[in-house]
C-alpha cells in the first residue's frame, strides 16, 4: 500500500511538472514563494508583414507593429510572428494577452532617431524622473511575452557616452568619428553637445530641466531603458537575444510573475550604465538557464533609491536565479545600490561568473535606507576575477570596485553618523559552495560603524586571490571551511 501511494504521489508530481515545467524552481526553496507560471497567450497567430511590415532594414515599421498589436488586442490577444528579416522600428508598445514571437533570422532594430521617443514620466536608476520613453515597452499589462529564436537590437551607440580608457585606440577613432558627437572632455566622447550640457547640471542622470523646451532640447541626454515592464503581471521572456541597449537592457519594474528563461542580454563592455538586467521591486520572479554580457552588473536586484525608493516602498522579493552564467559586467549577481524598498528571499544556486569586476556583490550608501536580507547563495563558479569575489560596499558611490581601487577612494569607515531611516541595512545572507580560480582580493566586507553589516554565514568557499579577505564594520560574520589561497 505504502509502495502504491508513493507511486501515486510521484506520478501526480510528475503530470504537475508537465504541466508547468518552471514548478521544480519554487519546490524546497528556504522561504515561501507561490509556484510560477509562463502566462497563457490565446491561441491566435498574425504575422507582422501582414499589416504592412517590411524587413529589409530601411523601412520603418513603427505603424505597422502598431496596427498589428491593436488588430491582435481588439480580438482578445495572440501571438505576432516577425520572420526572418532586419524590422527597423521606432518604439513598440505590448498590451496584454500578447506574445512578440521571434522567428529564426528576424532581427527587431529600434532606430537611433531621438524623435520618434517622446518623453514620458518614469523611474530611472531608482528615481522618479523623465526620460524618453523605451523602443519596447508594457505598463499594466497581463500575460504578455517575448520569445522565439531572433534578436532585439537597441541601436545603443546612438544615446550612450563613451570612455575612452574602456577602447582600444581603433574603437575610439571611430566614436570621434561619428557625426554629431563631441569629446566633452579628455578621453569621454558623448552623442551631441545638447547631452554634454545636461550631463554638467544633472544630478545622477536626473537633469535639472524645468520647461518642456528644456526637456526636449536634451533628448538624447534622456537615454531610456531598452525593454521596460512596468507594473505587469505574468511575463515571460524566452530565447531572444536582447542587445546593444541605450542604457539598461532589461528592466522589470514593480512586475509580478515574471520568468525569463534562456534569454541572452548583452553589451558592449565599454556601454556606460549598460546592466543587463535590472529586477526593481518585483515579486515572484524566475531567471533561469540565461546568459548575461554587459557592461555594468550582470544580474542586478533593486528596489528604488533613496526618498523616492522609500516613498513607493515596494520591496524586490522572491527571486530565484538558478543556471544562469554572466561573462563581462561590473558583477555578477549583484543587489543595490538602489535597494531603498528592500530586497528580501533571493535564491542564486549554479550560476558561473566569468571575468566579471566582481563576483557576488553587494552595495548601498547612506541615504538609501532599505533592509537586505533573506539572501541565500549556493553553487557558484567564479574565473578571472578582476577585483574582489565577494563584496559587500556600504559606501558606494557610483563607480565599480575596479575604478574604485584604480581611483585611489578610500572611504571613511570610522566616524558614525546617526541611525535613521536612511541608514542601509544589510543581514541575515547565507553564502556557501563556492570556487573561485582567480580574483584580486578573496572578500571585501565595508559595513557602515553605525549600522554593521550583520549575520553573514559563509561555508565551504574556495578563493584563490592576489590579497586576503579584508573585514571592517561587521558582526556575526560565521565561517566554516573557507580556504583562501593567496597567489
């Protein structure tokens, strides 16, 4: 009897796994989380060249994408076929009850011109702003998705600044190279003199323009996002190539159910604020067996910054990041430095980083107030990692640990400054199995006096590193088998 129930139970388990097969990443998790589904498209079929789509790279398709999305919309939702094919566009705007599907060969270009972007009001890095409004976007909508098998193209080095210490000689001959650019100062080229003003008088990205001329004269300043999710609910995105983005790549906002699976996102190694995906105050989200290139953080957890963070106060929850490898970036998994909401149960298991700034890494500031906890590591292989393979940085201040170190910043890490609501708080995070085959230095823990960081365990981690670990302003750190070779 006891062998039939088992038998029983098993083959009910397997017909659930069948019938969603992202259920197996939310079973035996460390912290609650509802079972996560891709959503459900209605059974319906257009393809894009049936409203006019023209693929042959030079024929804008902003109309007709837009007719088919409506066309799809008023009969109840469906899946729009874009085959293979170069589809120039200006931006595309999902609604609910839709899958953009990717054929083989098919490759979505946004166009570079700023004035097919109208400003909108938004959140960027963390704050309430404006900014252009995104060449692929959805706000409130329900079961939406993105899958297939081509590419999705920001056209990035029509918006984005560059630095020249990140090129190689010939690379930089062919930024000056491009009409309307100026080089604003020595070794940093940006795309017109208009983005050159804004950038003296902005305050982290955020302009000081007041009128709606103001505004307009520095759109290209007002880079947006490539893929923005705002306040949806049951989203998949699914084996597409996600690349060359104007500033973020991919950024789920305050989404619920979100998978993305098998997905690539990536940048040019020198695309300044280029993350490849920025999971803001979502809740119930699945990143598996993706791959990730960037030039800023790989995968990245946020919440808002500061006031504004605080104000919305919608914490990034339940995560689970599972298979996923991230190749160049600033990091690899990575929480902050925008986490004014909080970030709370976060799984990362068997993911490799390879040749990343940093590893696992972890950064705030005073000012953004927020608690990070609940987090929970396992499983990670590190290569050729350039500065620490762990790190958690509580005086963050807009750079990487890479141009940190190269800077020469040394934080003050002694005076103590009143607890308050703007006081980062990180604790309870659990890191363990973990290899790393080269790194500058094993760890690096930089915790606030006033507020330490606060009940790390780290368990069975192997570091091989330029410099040892390094601890300041921290408590309840627990170690066990950690071996760190210095080489």
């Amino acid at each position: 009897m006891k062998k039939l129930i088992s038998l029983l139970l098993l083959a009910v388990a397997m017909t659930a796994q069948a019938q969603n097969p992202f259920k197996k990443y939310t079973d035996k998790l460390p912290f609650q989380m509802p079972e996560v589904a891709a959503p459900t498209i209605p059974d319906r079929t257009v393809n894009i060249r049936s409203y006019g789509g023209v693929g042959d790279g030079l024929t804008l398709n902003t109309k007709a994408f837009a007719k088919a999305i409506d066309a799809l919309s008023k009969k109840g939702g469906g899946h729009l076929v874009v085959p293979q094919g170069v589809w120039f566009t200006g931006p595309i705007v999902l609604k609910s009850n839709i899958d953009l599907h990717l054929e083989v060969g098919a490759v979505i270009q946004f166009s570079g011109d700023e004035e097919l972007y109208p400003i909108i009001k938004t959140s960027f890095e963390g704050l309430d702003t404006r900014r252009c409004q995104s060449p692929l976007s959805a706000n409130g909508c329900e079961n939406i998705s993105i899958t297939g098998n081509g590419v999705i193209d920001g056209n990035g080095q029509y918006w984005r600044p560059v630095k020249k210490g990140k090129m190689t000689e010939g690379q930089w001959k062919e930024v000056l190279a491009r009409p309307g650019g100026v080089e604003s100062k020595k070794g940093y080229w940006v795309p017109n003199q208009a983005y050159a003003d804004a950038e003296k008088t902005a305050n982290m990205n955020v302009p000081a323009a007041q009128t709606e001329e103001e505004w307009n004269a520095i759109k290209r300043f007002l880079r947006p996002v490539m893929v923005s999710l705002v306040s949806c609910k049951n989203v998949l995105l699914e084996g597409v190539i996600f690349q060359n983005s104007p500033a973020w790549n991919l950024h789920p906002l305050m989404c619920e159910n979100i998978i993305l699976h098998k997905v690539l996102a990536r940048n040019p190694f020198y695309a300044q604020n280029g993350d490849a995906l920025d999971l803001e105050s979502c809740k119930n989200a699945l990143i598996v067996d993706s791959k990730f290139d960037a030039g800023d953080d790989g995968i990245c957890i946020k919440s808002g910054k500061d006031a504004d963070g605080r104000r919305r106060g919608i914490p990034c929850e339940n995560v689970v990041v599972d298979g996923c490898t991230v190749f160049a970036g600033h990091g690899g998994f990575v929480v902050g430095s925008e986490m004014s909401g909080g970030v709370k149960n976060i799984l990362v298991q068997n993911c490799q980083f390879l040749g990343t700034d940093v590893g696992l890494r972890f950064k705030s500031t005073r000012g953004r107030g927020g608690i990070v906890e609940n987090i929970y590591i396992n499983n990670i292989s590190m290569t050729d990692i350039k500065t620490d393979a762990i790190t958690f940085n509580m005086y963050y201040g807009g750079k990487s640990v890479a141009e940190m170190l190269a800077d020469g910043d040394n934080p003050d890490n002694v005076t103590k400054v009143p607890v308050s609501e703007e006081t980062p708080i990180f604790r309870n995070i659990d890191i363990r199995n973990i290899v790393c085959n080269g790194a500058g230095r094993a760890m690096e823990f930089n915790g606030l006096p006033e507020m330490p960081i606060n009940g790390i365990r780290l368990q069975d981690i192997h570091i091989m590193a330029k410099s040892d670990a390094v601890f300041n302003n921290c408590q309840n750190i627990r170690q066990r088998n950690v071996k760190i070779l210095v080489k």
